[in-house]
C-alpha cells in the first residue's frame, strides 16, 4: 500500500512539473511581466529565445516550450 501511494506521489509531481515546462511562451512571458511589475520594476524587457542562445547581460527568468526556449530579463 505504502508504495502505491509513494508511487502515485512521485508520478503526479513529475507530470506537473512537465505540465510547467511545456507551457506556451507568450502565456508564460505575460505572467513573468505581471509578477515582475507587481513588484515595482517600471523598465524591463522579456525576451523569448532559443534555448542555446546567448544570454549575455541578461537574467534568464523562465523556460518554456518543454525547454527549447528562455526568457530572458533585462532592465532599462
């Protein structure tokens, strides 16, 4: 019993965290920008690129497309 249910536990959480990563990126580009304004931040850009793109200066903030793309933050 005890392991059916540490099953069931350990199954559900992976394919929230799938159901995270797979999520669209302009959806999870509006979220990002609402958290981030909700906290005072007036001058900021989201950017959406490649997974293997340079970030240079900017912070990555968020991964979407099951992982093929970031979002990156930078500051006006």
């Amino acid at each position: 019993m005890k392991k059916s249910v540490c099953f069931s536990v350990l199954a559900l959480g992976l394919l929230s965290a799938n159901a995270w990563a797979a999520k669209d990126c302009e959806v999870l580009k509006t979220e990002l920008g609402a958290k981030i304004e909700s906290h005072g931040a007036k001058n900021f850009t989201l950017d959406v690129v490649d997974r293997d793109a340079d970030s240079g200066k900017k912070r990555v903030v968020g991964t979407c497309e099951a992982g093929k793309k970031k979002i990156v933050y930078t500051r006006n």
